[in-house]
C-alpha cells in the first residue's frame, strides 16, 4: 500500500464502491489492518483503469463548460441579430435549435454526475463507519450528499422558471424530438424566437456557473475521501508496527539463557 499514489488509493475505493454498493460487505463493518491489506490487494490491479476513468470524467466537466460558454456566446450573437434584422432565417434558427439540443445534452449530463457522485457518497459512509464525523469536521457540519441535491434544484428552478414564458416545464425537456416540434413552432414570428433565445440563454448562463460548482464539489469530494483512506491506512500501520515490535520483544530469548551451565 506504501507504494500506492493518492488517486489510486482513490480510484480502488471508487472501484469498491462500484463492486459493493450500498453494502459493507469487503469490509465486515470493521477496519481492521489486514482489511486495509486486503482492500489495497484487490484493488490494486485495477486502480489504475478507475483512475482513468475519474480524470475523464473531470475532463467531461470542463469540455461541457467550454461549450455551454459558446452556447452563451452563440445566444448572445443571435439576440443581437434579432434586433438588427427582426427575425432569424431558418439556417440560423436550425443551428440555434441544436444548440438547444446541446445545451439538454449538458443539463443531463450534470443531473445524472450529481445523482452518481451523491450515491457515492452515501455509500462511501456505508462502508466505512466512522467517516461521517470526520466528513462534518472537514466540512464543518455539511455534507455532498446535500450540495449535489441543492445544485439539482438550483438547475431545476432556474429551467423551469426560463421555460415558463414559452409554456414549458423542465420534464419537457427530456425529448430531443418533442424540443425540436417546440422550437419550430416558436420561429414562426420573431417574438417567439425572441422568448426562446432569451430563456435558452438565462439557462446557459447559469449552467456555466452550475458546472463549475459541480467540477469544485467532485475534486473536493474525492480530496476528502482519499486523505481520510490515507489517515486510516497510517493509524493501522502503526498500530501494526506496534505489534510487531511488541512480538520481537517479548520473543527475544533472555539473558539468562545465555550463560553457561556450572
């Protein structure tokens, strides 16, 4: 385990919780230090693949920022061609509807990592009683569990409230097809491109802000989980190393023994 690095020691406690979630079942409720051997013998092998797979997803987070920011500057460009020319030729009105489509894509995106890394959370105190103090006096009484929930409704009032001029909910999203009918119905008059283009860029505006605050929360998630990994593995290695200079001691063959027969 010595010779392990933080982000696998990480990724093999992401890869467990994958394998045993909900469940304390590796571990038998206990930390004892041969779990902790066990626990980095199993995972060893395969830490590094979850490693991959957790920069990939800090890599998705900051592609969906950089596109939902030229979503922001695609909406900008077009209001500003709404007033020049009062209403967008379909080619222009056809980009801005898979923008639209895009900028679903990353709403979903968000939802679904702020559902999957609550879950991880949840199941990460499962498994290893004792982390929920640890994670309240590192974060002063709060938990993740609770900032991805709050994220997820600060998403979810902000859609609905952007989509309420145009007669829409956030639910009405989730079909690509359904949003395109919409959008084709509102080009027909430049006020309805107008309503559509403002509520799209309200919701891009915030999603800029929402996924930064996402990619804020998962790094320090995943900062808090593994130094707490790491300040188990070190109390167990102590306690081990306690022992066995105890065994050496008391094994030792005395003084005594040694001196030779009259």
């Amino acid at each position: 385990m010595k010779k392990i690095t933080i982000s696998t020691i990480l990724a093999a406690a992401i890869m467990t919780t994958s394998v045993n979630a909900g469940s304390v079942g590796g571990f038998g409720g206990s930390l004892e230090s041969t779990q902790w051997l066990r626990f980095g013998a199993e995972t060893a092998d395969r830490a590094n693949a979850y490693t991959k797979q957790l920069q990939q997803y800090a890599m998705q987070i900051q592609q969906y920022q950089q596109q939902v920011q030229q979503y922001v500057n695609q909406f900008n460009s077009y209001k500003m061609m709404l007033q020049n020319i009062g209403q967008l030729p379909q080619q222009q009105w056809d980009q801005f509807s898979q923008s639209v489509i895009g900028l679903k894509q990353s709403l979903d995106f968000g939802k679904s990592l702020n559902f999957t890394a609550s879950s991880y959370d949840a199941d990460f105190k499962k498994m290893f009683p004792g982390f929920d103090k640890y994670l309240s006096d590192a974060k002063n009484g709060n938990s993740f569990e609770q900032e991805y929930k709050d994220l997820s409704a600060s998403t979810n009032d902000t859609v609905n409230s952007a989509l309420k001029s145009l007669g829409l909910r956030a639910n009405d999203l989730q079909n690509d097809e359904a949003v395109m009918r919409q959008l084709q119905t509102l080009s027909s008059s430049a006020s309805g491109q107008k309503a559509a283009i403002q509520a799209a860029n309200e919701i891009a505006l915030h999603q800029t802000h929402q996924l930064k605050k996402l990619e804020q929360t998962v790094i320090q998630q995943t900062r808090v989980q593994s130094q707490w990994i790491l300040d188990q593995q070190k109390k167990e290695e102590m306690k081990q190393a306690a022992k066995e200079a105890y065994l050496s001691d008391y094994e030792k063959p005395s003084n005594t023994d040694d001196r030779p027969m009259p």
